[in-house]
C-alpha cells in the first residue's frame, strides 16, 4: 500500500445566529480534534493537518491516506474529512449547525506534494 497526500479547501458559512471569529475558530478546532480522533483509531490516516483563514471562513485540510489506489486514497480521504465536519456539527441538515459548507458540492480532493503544504 502507497500513502497518498491529499488536500481539500473548504469554505463555510453560518448556518444561523451570530457569525463572530471565535466561533469559528472553535468549529476549526472541533474538526482537528475529530480528525486526530480517526487517525488514533485508523493506522492509515497520516498526519492530518488544518490551515484556516478565520475572516474568510475557510479551511484547507491536508492528510495521508494509506490505500491501494489514489481513486481509493480519495474515497477514504473525504469520508473521513466528512466523518470530521460531522462530528464538529457541521453539513448534517437534521442537527442544528454553527456553519455549513457554503457549496452543495464537495470538492474533489487533490494530490498534495510536500511542496504544497
């Protein structure tokens, strides 16, 4: 099995009452907890990492997905950043939310060099 750096960027925006930078920065915070929690528990996950921009409400998460195939590296990559956005509260329409993932369509995922991160 190969380890395959992927990378994602994701902007948000509040699903409902106040939008303030530390909410935000807590909602980023629940997400790279919820992200070390699954490589605790899955030795194919590699280094997870976050780099946000609080006033523009984005993310962009970096991580190391052990698998077969890059198609499969991708398929588990972005299960578990959405397993991670779930778990800090987000993107689930039945559960009252602090923010929301501004487009209705995920972003592929995308090969990252160590020059890129």
């Amino acid at each position: 099995m190969t380890v395959h750096h992927l990378g994602v960027d994701l902007s948000f925006a509040p699903a409902s009452g106040p939008d303030r930078d530390e909410d935000f920065d807590a909602f980023v915070e629940a997400v790279m907890d919820a992200l070390c929690d699954l490589e605790k528990v899955d030795s194919g996950l590699v280094d997870p990492d976050i780099t946000a921009a609080i006033a523009d409400r984005s993310i962009s998460v970096v991580m190391g997905v052990e698998a077969d195939t890059f198609r499969d590296a991708v398929r588990l990559f972005s299960a578990n950043v959405r397993t991670a956005l779930h778990a800090a509260e987000c993107a689930t329409p039945e559960w009252q939310v602090p923010f929301r993932v501004v487009d209705d369509d995920i972003p592929l995922a995308s090969r990252v060099d160590f020059a890129d991160v």
